[in-house]
C-alpha cells in the first residue's frame, strides 16, 4: 500500500513510525514532511493547505490511503477533496472538523446538547465584548473563534488584560479573520487532561490519556507554548472519570454531531478540565493533538493504520484498540527563545541508539546536514513500568541528542508525579 500523509510535525513523525510497522505499507508520502523525517518516508515539498496539489499529487502517485493530520487543511476541507478523487482518507471532512474551526460552532453545540462546559458569550461587536466583561469577574478566557496555530486563547487576569484581548483580536486582528467573532467564557480551574479518541461516527474508543505542558518554563512559568513535553497515563484521569466522561461527553459529542449532520470520522480530541463540580470540556479538536500523540502512539499495542481505516470504512465496533499498560514521557526540546524570537540553522547529532523515540518538528536539511528550523526542534521519547522511569529514561535519552541553543524543561512529569502516580 502506497500511503500519503499530510503535515509537517512531530506528530505527523509519530504517525509515519507507526505506519510504517504494517507490513502491508510499500511506501509513505510525507507532504511537506520535514528533514528529520527523510530516513522514514518520502518527502514531497508541497505545502499542507496545497489542497489541489495534493489531490493531484495523491491521484498521480496512486495513493491506497491518506492520512490528513493538521487542523488547517482539514477545516479547509481536504479530505472532501481527497474523497471525491477516489482516495479514502483518515481525518474528519470539512461539515465536521468545525468543531475545531469554530469555538463558538463547539460551545453552541455543547450547550443545545447538554455537554458539560463553561458558561460562555459570544461577540461579533467589540463594544459589546467590552461592555460584557466590565461587568465580569476574573481571571476570563478569551478566545478567538477560528484557527489561531494554539495561540488564539488569552487568559485574561484582569479588566486591563481583557480590554487588551478583546482589542487585539477584533480591532488590530493580531489573527486575522480568526479573531473578528470571539467566545469569552469563565475561567474553570481543576487538573487539564487530553483524551485522543479514535471514532468512525457511531463507536468512539478513547486512547490513553495524556497531560500536556503547555508554559515554556519549568514551574509551568512563561509562555504558553505548542507544548513543551507530556506524559501518559494522565494519573488524575482515573476509571471512574473516564466511565463518567464516556456517559456524559465522549458519546454526546458523537450523537450531537450526527444529529447536526456534522458526522465525524478520525480523531477526535477532548481537552478536559477537571473540575470540582466534574469533568468539563475546555475545547476540542478535530485531530490528533502535538505533542501528546507522541506518548499516546508509541503506547498502541494494535496496529494503527488498521485501526484508521476502520474509522474511515465504519468497522470501528468490530477492530480491536489495544494500548500497553505503561507509561510514556515525551520532552520537547525547542530552540532557546521559543515561542517568541530564537535562532535556527544549528547542526542536530542524534545517537543512533535513540533515533526509534525521537519525533522531529522544526528540522530541515542542508547541505546533506540535518539542521534545526524552527521552535519546537524535536521531541524525545521513552517508555517505562513506572511514571518514574520513563520519565528518567526520556532525560537520559535527551542527553543523547544535541544542537547549539537548545533548550528543554527539566520537569517534564514531575506534577504527575506528585499527584501519586507509581
């Protein structure tokens, strides 16, 4: 089988190793990849929102099967695309990745099915944004109702911040269009857990949970970024939780979207608040999330090219999803800076005993060197019994890798850890 996939990242790596473990798979297709990919697939330079490229490209080559990864072209309607040409896909068609194109879209859904989440409003008018959260206490999260690449959520602790927010996404349109409809919706506090789910619109089966650490610092201080590592399990995402989330969220969404006409096929991302009034939905996405797939895959005992074909051909209910019973700890290392201004065109050495747990996002080559190019450089797994160890396997593996200007938090698990996990 010839396999395509789109994107560029540490996630779409992640894939790409685990694809290729299905004997059945004769070559991959990487559109646009990246040049840490290169010993694992074919590179082809066309750009992830190239959408007639890639239809063209996929029916030339004679792809069996793609995978569209990243959020943009699957709002942008890709799969769609991809379908009408002939070609099954794996990712939702562009009716159903709204539920990641527009927040507002997914809070209004929320609402008219009964979903758990926050209390909300959504503004098209900036005066009336601003007359809504003078009369609000905070912290409140601002959000901008499109694509905004992760950064188009402030946490707003005051008045001041929030005036700030609301005027920079709707007047300056520091997001473009993304930022002229905004959701504001009170701030939930509580332990965040990400729940990847594979469904083919009828069955949903939840992967291992995960938890993300978005701040560039350690302390989770700074930034927010893309993610700067995670571990799953998630120890604060216990049976009880997952059977409740199941009942009362995961096959909600499910049946809200299918009763909207929005029927949603691939992945389906919950991110979730903990609260103390129960587990509420801070947002979802409509693909596998960066970087939590790359402790959530590699944690897959089944085989996961046959467990995307079942979400496309609706055999979900009859394909066995089987994860390891240990954990996995991915740490991010990003060029020194990130996510604001940093430098790039460092040489990356990588050990040859650790190259199977490194997953490579910002990388390019050049003059046959692999150098970095971008924020968020690589990631860097390992696998454990314990939390413990494959946390402390993760930072022996790290030492293994190197580039001028790299930077890596050092307590990548350590709140899981002290939430009592093994």
């Amino acid at each position: 089988m010839k396999i395509l996939v789109v994107g560029g990242g540490g996630r779409e790596h992640a894939i790409v190793k685990a694809i290729k473990k299905n004997k059945e798979v004769s070559e991959i297709f990487v559109l646009p990849g990246n040049g840490g990919m290169a010993d694992d697939a074919t590179l082809v330079p066309i750009g992830a929102k190239e959408t007639d490229k890639i239809v063209d490209f996929a029916a030339k080559s004679g792809i069996d099967y793609a995978i569209v990864a990243p959020d943009d072209p699957l709002v942008l309607g890709t799969v769609d695309k991809l379908s009408a040409a002939g070609i099954p896909c794996f990712g939702p068609d562009k009716k159903a990745a709204i539920i990641e194109g527009s927040k507002a879209f997914s809070k209004d859904l929320m609402q008219k099915y009964g979903i758990p989440t926050a209390k909300y409003k959504v503004f098209t008018d900036e005066k009336a944004a601003l007359d809504y959260i003078s009369g609000e206490s905070f912290p409140l999260v601002i959000k901008a109702d499109g694509l905004a690449l992760g950064k188009g959520v402030i946490i707003a602790e005051s008045l001041r911040e929030a005036q700030s927010a609301v005027k920079s996404m709707m007047e300056d349109k520091v997001f473009g269009e993304s930022g002229a409809k905004i959701v504001v919706e009170e701030f939930l506090t509580g332990p965040e857990v990400s729940v990847l789910t594979f469904t083919d619109g009828k069955t949903v089966v939840p992967m291992v949970s995960s938890m993300d650490h978005k701040r560039a610092l350690d302390g989770d201080k700074g930034l927010n970024t893309g993610g700067m590592g995670t571990i799953a399990p998630n120890p604060y995402y216990t049976d009880e939780i997952a059977a409740r989330c199941m009942r009362e969220i995961f096959i909600p969404t499910i049946d809200a979207m299918n009763k909207e006409g929005r029927t949603f096929k691939g992945c389906l991302y919950f991110g979730l608040m903990l609260t103390e009034n129960g587990p509420k939905v801070i947002e979802y996405n409509c693909r596998f999330g960066d970087p939590e797939t790359q402790v959530v895959l590699p944690l897959l005992k089944s085989d996961l090219l046959t467990v995307m074909k079942a979400t496309t051909f609706g055999t979900l209910d009859k394909t066995p999803v089987e994860f390891e019973d240990g954990y996995a700890c991915c740490v991010i290392m990003a060029s020194k800076g990130y996510p604001s201004a940093y430098e790039k065109g460092y040489e990356i050495t990588v050990a040859d005993e650790v190259k199977d747990g490194v997953y490579f996002a910002g990388a390019k080559l050049k003059d046959g060197k692999l150098v970095t190019d971008g924020g968020r450089v690589l990631g860097v797994t390992a696998k454990g019994e314990t939390l413990k160890e494959a946390i402390d396997k993760a930072y022996a593996k790290v030492k293994k890798v190197s580039f001028a200007n790299a930077y890596y938090r050092k307590d990548i698990g350590a709140r899981a850890l002290k939430a009592g996990d093994k």
